[in-house]
C-alpha cells in the first residue's frame, strides 16, 4: 500500500512525519501523523498508537500534546490516525461535530449510509497496525494504545476487544460508558442502529465486566474541572465500579483544581480553575503515560 510523505519535520533527533494513504477499509484516503524516534535509525521500535477525541484531525495530537521529547527518550514509535473517514461525501456527514466526520466514534458501523466507510475499529485493529509494519522498524509483537475522550472510549475497547494485542492502555478523560450518555446514545444508535444491546460491543464499562485476557493495568487521567465530566458524558465512575468488580487494575487520577495565594494580597488566595477537557490537560500528564506504556512495552 503506497504512502505519501506530507510533511517532516526534525525533533528532539527523532522525526515528526506525516503521511497519506488510500484506505481499503474507509474508501477514502486517511492521514496519520508517526513519531519516529532516533532508536528508530538502528533498530526495531515498539509502536504506541494515539486515538484522538471528537472534531479532531491527525495534527492535534503531534502538535499540541509535546509527547516527542518522552517518546525519543523512552525509544516508542508514536502513531496518531484521524478520526474519521473524510470527504466521502455521505448526506448529513458535515452537519454535527458530534456525529460523521471527525466523529467515527472507533466503532465498525451496520447502518446506511455509514457502513460502507465508517469502519475505523477495524482500520485501527487491523488496517493501520499493517500499514505501519510494513513500512517503518517496528516491533510487530511490542504495541500499546491510548487517547482521549471519544479516543479514549476507543482505546478502552480495543484493548478490552482483543487480550493480549496491546501491551498496555491508558486514557485521558475518556467516555467510559457510551450507551449511557449523550455523545454515545447519538454516535451508537447513527452507526448500529435503534438496538441498544448491540451498543454494547463498544462500551467499556460492558467490556470490563467479561474480560478474561491477560492482566491489564490501565491508567486513566481525568480533571476534575472537565466540563463534560459535570454534564455526565464521560461517567467514569461506573467503568471504575466494573473494573473493581472483575478485581481489574485500574488508577484513576482525578487531577484536583490548585489554590494559589498571592503574598501581596494580605489574607486571600486566587483560585484558579483546575484541569479541564483541553490539551493543556493532557500536555500536563502526557509524560506520566509515556513512562506507563515504556514500562510495559520494554519489558
């Protein structure tokens, strides 16, 4: 399958590439950004892949989260796809930042008109991971995912979907629980259809109640001034709930709102909102998930 460079750029000795290809599964050409590290100049990488949130492109991640200087440290090779098929001109793909393009939600879609190119679960499993092999020095038996938001939903679910594929997973603010929330309830019911039972095959907090894989450490980072996390999007307390039911490893760090007090001001503090949905958010912590994926794929 034929790549096409789109841009490189030199970073902390390593590479920042972007590249474009046809995808077989999508029907439409796809775009990821790729990491490669300077380890990658004399031997085989093991390959961690990112899976963005909502109305997000390949460039949020590489741009915004400063993972590269912990990536070229720790010797990964890091992957970011889009999020979506795009430009497959499907009526209504356009219309809603929460539903069609920028909002493939990691899932295989039934339903017309979405199911002939809405399928980015299995480009993810399957497609992508090929591509990538194929064309860079990586270590085909050493991979690892995360992401966030509607990324980190995908990133639960492929890890809970096939035991043992990925060394490691880890999410910032991820939807735990789609088929009880909004932003699930609308992507679920457009891609599978009006049977709710069949959402489950995409829902996190289901998957983790019949998991029987290999031992899964998850890490997951959430602040705690989220405003999605208020408006109940993302419930990671009923994925927290289901993972200490099956006795499943998981730390959750709510990442608390900090007070500062100003010593000009005599007997007050100024408080400041603390972590929200942003890449601030994730920039933050991004080098504490570097280190939990190395951990497991140099092992």
């Amino acid at each position: 399958m034929a790549l096409k460079q789109v841009s490189s750029n030199k970073c902390f000795e390593g590479f920042q590439k972007v590249f474009e290809h046809d995808s077989a599964e999508l029907k439409c050409k796809m775009k990821f950004g790729i990491y490669l590290p300077p380890k990658a100049e004399t031997g085989k990488c093991p390959v961690l892949y990112w899976l963005s949130g909502l109305t997000c492109t390949e460039q949020n991640f590489i741009t915004k989260a400063a993972f590269q200087q912990a990536a070229a440290e720790h010797g990964l090779i890091v992957v970011a796809p889009d999020t979506s098929p795009r430009g497959c001109n499907i009526e209504g793909e356009d219309e809603s930042w929460d539903f069609g393009t920028g909002a493939g939600f990691y899932v295989d879609a039934t339903e017309d008109p979405w199911k002939t190119n809405y399928r980015m679960y299995s480009y993810i499993k399957d497609e992508l991971p090929k591509l990538i092999n194929a064309n860079f020095p990586t270590d085909p038996e050493r991979m690892s995912i995360f992401g966030h938001s509607m990324g980190g939903h995908g990133a639960l679910i492929l890890a809970l979907k096939n035991p043992g594929k990925y060394k490691s997973v880890s999410a910032f603010a991820p939807i735990c629980n789609p088929i009880q929330c909004q932003w699930g309830k609308k992507a679920l019911g457009g891609y599978l259809g009006p049977d709710a039972s069949k959402w489950e095959a995409y829902d996190a907090t289901q998957l983790v109640k019949s998991y029987s894989g290999p031992r899964l450490d998850i890490l997951i980072d959430q602040g705690k001034d989220d405003q999605f996390l208020s408006a109940g999007q993302l419930l990671p307390d009923n994925f927290i709930a289901a993972c200490t039911e099956r006795k499943i490893p998981v730390v959750f760090r709510l990442q608390q709102a900090s007070c500062f007090c100003s010593p000009w001001l005599l007997d007050s503090c100024l408080w400041f909102f603390g972590y929200d949905h942003s890449y601030f958010f994730i920039a933050s912590f991004i080098n504490d998930h570097i280190k939990h994926h190395a951990k497991y794929l140099s092992a």
